[in-house]
C-alpha cells in the first residue's frame, strides 16, 4: 500500500515501514544461509569452500549496483514528497537507463574477467572448477537481480514495506526448495545451487512486478513519460555512483582485514569469522531501522519538510544508541555463550579470541548503530559523495591496521580495526551533517517561509 510519510507520526511512520522490512531481512539472511547447509550437508567440504570463497566479490559487485538503485530511489521519493507525479514517472523511466546501460556495463565485465579474477584471488585448485560454476551462473543472472531491486527500490520510495515481506518469504521458500531439489534429486551440485539462487531471483522479479503492475497505478510510466532527462540521470550518478563506490570501498577494507586474519592461524579465523556473524546477527534490527529511513527522508525532503525529517532523525538515533549499548553490554558478557551456537564447548582457546574481540567491539557497538543511521540518512538527502568519503576513511582505518598494527599487536589490532572505522566515518559523517546539511535545511526552511 502505498504511504504518504509526509504526514502522522514521523516515528510511527519510520516503524511502520521498519516492521516488515525487518522480517523481510531475516528471510534473506535465510536465503544466503540455506546455500551454504545444502552444499555442506548434500555435496562436499570442497564444494562450501567453493561457494563461500567468492561472498565477498559478489558483494562488493551487488553492493555497486544496489547503490545506484538506492540513488533512483532518492528522486522518486523526491517526487512523490512534492507530489509531483508527472517528475516521478519521468525520474522512473530515466532510471530504467540507467539501471539497462550500468547492469549491462557490469554484467560484461564480470563475465568476461572472473577467470582472471579468480587466479588473482589465488582460488585453491581443487576447488577452482565448481567456484568458477558458480559465480559464473550467479553473474549472469545479474540483469535479474539489477530489475528486480529496481522494481523494489519503486515500491520502497512510495512507503510500502509489506511488499518487502511477502517477496521474502516467497523467495525464500523458492529458493529452499529448488536447492534440494537440484542438489539432491538431481546432483547437480554447486551448478543447482546457483541455478536455484538465480531462479528465486527471478521468482521474485515475477512477484514485484506482478504487484508493481496490479497495486501501484501510480508509478505507471507511460510514452511522455520516456523523455530522456539529462538532470535526472546526472543526478541519478551523483547520487547512486558515490552511495555504490562507499559499499564496494567498506567491503574491499574488510577483505583486507580478513588477510591479515588468515595469517594468524585457524584459531584466529575461526574466532573473528564467527564473532562477525555474530555482530551481524545482532544489528540486523538495526541494519533494518537504518533501511526504513530513506522513504521517510526523501518523501519529506521533497516537501520541505524539514522538522519532520529532524525530529525523526533525533528520535532514531536515540533508539540506535540504547540498542547498541544493552546488545553491546549482552555481548561482552555472554559472547562465548552466544558462539556455541557455531562451535562447541571443547574449542576453549577459539571461544577465548572470540570473547577478547567483544571486550572492543561490544563496548563501542552503538557506533556501528549511530553509523548506519547517519549514512542512510545522508544519502536519503542525496549527499551520498559525503558516504563515499566516509567510505574512504573506513579504508584508511583498516588500512592502518593492517599495515601498522598487526605486526605488532596481532589479534589485538584485529579486534580493534572495526570499532577504529566506526569511530572515524561517524565523526566524519556527523561534522558534514552539522557544517553542510543543517545549513542547507536552513536555506530551506527560510526559502519555503
């Protein structure tokens, strides 16, 4: 249904859209997790090995492409908080563009350089073959995966979070269900379980646009409608293109840091990888709030609705920073505790590195949280170039770690390389907010009277 966030509660609204859209998060971690207990259980150790090694460059890929959608949907919020529906259909078809002309520009280079890329990631031999099965059948689906979140990237602009959920659960059961079916019924091995995620992916495609066509009458582009529009598509880039370049630069950081890590020792690895996904399982509530925000901004933005867009802001932080420290205070005490969920009471010496990780990273969580809310607000403004730099400086910490500190504090300087980040972009990210945005807020406000 579609929502007009410009006017009730601006916390209600925020919650509103937050509630679904967390569920719907839960359901694709599900989704990713489901890969990874099919090739484990019904293929091989080999096979898992294959499918995890290249997470991290399908991310960085995604996370470039998500971006620039992220940026469409900034201007059609825009559109749709002014009520200026004749520019909202013009900025959809013009995001059409550009979604065809960077999906295709990816989706070539992808394909035609992941062999190389694989012998730079000095992919191990034994298992090159399935990895390159897979990714291979992973990035030529991409066109799939590139319309389908611009389909939901459309629906999220106008307020509907619902749509979110139901597409996640469909998905979800979709892709389950073809895992087990390639996988077991018909061994295809790593090839059914790339299959399967490509097919729910377009699953899913079917559903969005099914409802995009039935329920969202609004957003209906139609011939007038087609103009090219220079400004658009200019402002398309300045938005999508540094909000892209900040994801690809924060999980290049991180892979940098996993290097390190691997060369400590198994312990070592097993510690931090498990403490992440700890970390990640916890703030997912709070990766989903952050989320939640951009409709609500850009909607209000487009109004000049600048109180709303502030009060909402102040009220979504102090929500962030209590969850941080209660989540951050639970894991330093029962971090161990939580671990065994991924190992067992025997790796004492692992359970030790994981519990000294959350001693840093538990004490300062609710930066992470006061991160993801100001990003995700700044590039609902559309000054996503500030993110890009904030991108950078995340970079530059992990950086330092890496080549300055490992050597010398080993794991020490691990566990304090993610807190380091979140320090730096937050304090980085709030002096643009408080020297640039609130000043353009006044402008803004003094302009509209």
């Amino acid at each position: 249904m579609i929502t007009d966030m410009t006017i009730g509660s601006p916390l209600k609204r925020v919650f509103g859209f937050f509630v679904p859209l967390l569920f719907s998060t839960v359901f694709q971690q599900l989704y990713a997790i489901t890969d990874s207990v099919v090739v484990g259980k019904f293929i091989s150790k080999n096979a898992l090995a294959a499918v995890n090694s290249t997470t991290t460059l399908n991310w960085m890929i995604i996370s470039f492409v998500i971006g620039f959608v992220t940026g469409e949907g900034v201007l059609v919020s825009r559109a749709f908080g002014e009520k200026n529906y004749k520019k909202m259909r013009n900025c959809i078809a013009n995001g059409i563009y550009v979604a065809v002309v960077v999906g295709s520009i990816i989706t070539f280079l992808a394909l035609m350089f992941i062999k190389r890329i694989l012998f730079f990631m000095d992919v191990p031999s034994e298992i090159f073959s399935d990895t390159y099965t897979y990714i291979f059948i992973i990035m030529a689906g991409y066109p799939i995966t590139i319309a389908t979140n611009y389909i939901g990237m459309l629906i999220n602009a106008v307020g509907d979070g619902n749509n979110a959920l139901i597409r996640g659960v469909i998905s979800t059961i979709v892709n389950i269900t073809m895992d087990l079916t390639f996988v077991i019924v018909f061994g295809m091995g790593v090839a059914g379980v790339a299959i399967a995620t490509v097919t729910s992916t377009f699953v899913d495609f079917c559903v969005a646009l099914t409802f995009y066509i039935k329920r969202y009458k609004l957003l209906h582009i139609s011939k007038e409608d087609l103009k090219p529009n220079k400004f658009i598509i200019r402002k398309t880039f300045l938005i999508g293109l540094p909000n892209g370049l900040q994801s690809s630069i924060t999980m290049l950081g991180c892979t940098l840091v996993q290097g390190s890590v691997n060369t400590l020792g198994t312990n070592y690895i097993a510690a931090y990888s498990t403490s992440l996904k700890i970390e990640n399982m916890v703030t997912t509530p709070l990766m989903a709030l952050a989320n939640s925000l951009p409709p609500f901004v850009a909607q209000n933005y487009g109004a000049c609705k600048i109180n709303r867009i502030k009060k909402a802001l102040k009220q979504v932080l102090i929500i962030a920073v209590a969850y941080g420290i209660i989540i951050g205070t639970l894991l330093r005490l029962f971090g161990e505790k939580i671990a065994l969920m991924y190992l067992n009471s025997s790796e004492t010496e692992t359970l030790s590195f994981i519990n000294y990780y959350f001693i840093f990273s538990g004490t300062l969580l609710f930066m992470l949280c006061v991160l993801y809310v100001i990003r995700s607000t700044i590039t609902s403004l559309g000054y996503s170039a500030f993110n890009a730099i904030g991108g950078l400086v995340e970079l530059g910490c992990r950086l330092f770690v890496v080549f300055a500190l490992v050597s010398n504090l080993g794991y020490t300087a691990i566990c304090i390389s993610n807190p380091l980040s979140w320090i730096a972009t937050s304090t980085m990210l709030f002096t643009a907010y408080f020297t640039y945005i609130r000043k353009k807020f006044k402008q803004m406000e003094k302009a509209s009277g």
